[in-house]
C-alpha cells in the first residue's frame, strides 16, 4: 500500500496522515456507500446526487493509488482490507452522530427519490410469492411516485409506472420515513400513529417490518 504525502496538515501523526486521504469533502460518504454494497460508478453517483461526476472520478482514483478500492475487469469498485478495515471507524462515527448530532431532519436534507434509492437495496422481500415483487412509494407531500422492482431478488428503482401489478404500497410522508429507515422512529409507532401505512393484501403488508430492512446505520 503507497503511502500519501503530507498535503494539508505538515504533521508526522498517523491521524493527520490519514485525515489528509479522507478528511476532504465526500470522501467519506463515497466509502460510506462502498461498504453498504454500492460498487457501480453510476451508482454511486446516483446516491450522491450533490457530488459532481469529475469529483467522484478523482476521489475514486485517489482511493485507488492509495490501496483502499481496487477496480474490477468489469468495472467495479471493490474495498480492498484496508479499505473494510475503515468500517468500524466510519459506522462507529456514525454511532456517535446519532447520539450526539442527529436531531430532526432540516427540509434541506430531505429528498425522496435519493431515499427511495437508499432504501430499494435494503430490501428482502423474498417471503412474497413469485420472482418480481413491485413496491410503490407514494409521499404525501412530494408528488413525485415511486416504485421499486425487485426481479429475482434484484432491485431496481423506476419513476415511472412499470406497469406490473403493485404488491404493497408505502405511504408516508418524506420525514416520517427517513427517520423510519434511519431508525429513529419504530416502524410499528409510525404505522400506530399514522405516519406510515402499507397498503395491500394483509398477507403481505403484515411481512413489511421484515421486508423493509433499515439503514446499516441505525442498527449501529
């Protein structure tokens, strides 16, 4: 692994060192999305939506010459050990944000369809019948519709209708289910106070608690 010359901070300190690979912006959102599985430079970007193209190119490069990510034949980015070895380090962040910073969501903060793309990944719905199982999400104050496709356990996010038959339908408004998926508010709270509703068969609305898997952040 090639070491990183001393670009920011002029300390001899392991923690300057490596502040000076990950303090800059993005840096560690991008690692963060590595290791909750995202290894597609598209994806990534869509998942990112504030982080230009060119800077996630150089930021991914940078990961590279240092040893954290290497880049597959067919063009994914995969942590390396010392890449994974981050993990304990970021999430444990993480853990401290929601204890100590993590107060209500700023409506700057909220955006639908970059949570819709968060969420269409954590997502289990192999207790349903069949090999596609389409979920809706529908905001009640943001009119854009969203919905989810899961085709033999793969997902995929469409903001228009795909024209298959819709399992279950997630009603929510944008805030209640952020801070659902990010665990701050129990899913069964939401849907008692009326924050959250599935809409569907009661077979299968009855398994959302199973199926809706929560962000690997609020688990930590």
């Amino acid at each position: 692994m090639s070491t990183i010359a001393p670009a920011g901070y002029g300390q001899y300190c392991p923690i300057s060192r490596a502040l000076d690979l990950l303090g800059e912006r993005w840096s560690l959102l991008i690692l963060r999305d590595l290791l909750t599985g995202t290894s597609r430079f598209n994806d990534l970007a869509r998942g990112l939506p504030g982080l230009s193209r060119s800077l996630l190119t150089r930021r991914l490069r940078r990961f590279e010459r240092a040893g954290l990510v290497s880049k597959t034949e067919d063009g994914r980015y995969v942590l390396t050990d010392a890449g994974y070895q981050l993990e304990p380090i970021l999430f444990g962040l993480g853990a401290w944000g929601a204890r100590w910073t993590f107060g209500e969501p700023e409506p700057a903060e909220l955006d639908a369809q970059l949570l819709v793309w968060w969420m269409h990944t954590r997502l289990d719905t192999s207790s349903f019948p069949g090999k596609r199982h389409v979920l809706g999400v529908r905001f009640t104050d943001d009119p854009h519709r969203y919905w989810i496709v899961v085709e033999s356990g793969v997902p995929s996010v469409c903001d228009s209708d795909p024209g298959y038959p819709v399992h279950v339908t997630i009603t929510s408004d944008v805030s209640s289910l952020y801070q659902v998926w990010l665990g701050r508010v129990p899913i069964h709270h939401a849907v008692r106070t009326g924050r959250l509703e599935f809409v569907g068969p009661s077979a299968l609305t009855r398994r959302m608690d199973s199926v809706l898997r929560l962000s690997p952040v609020a688990a930590r």
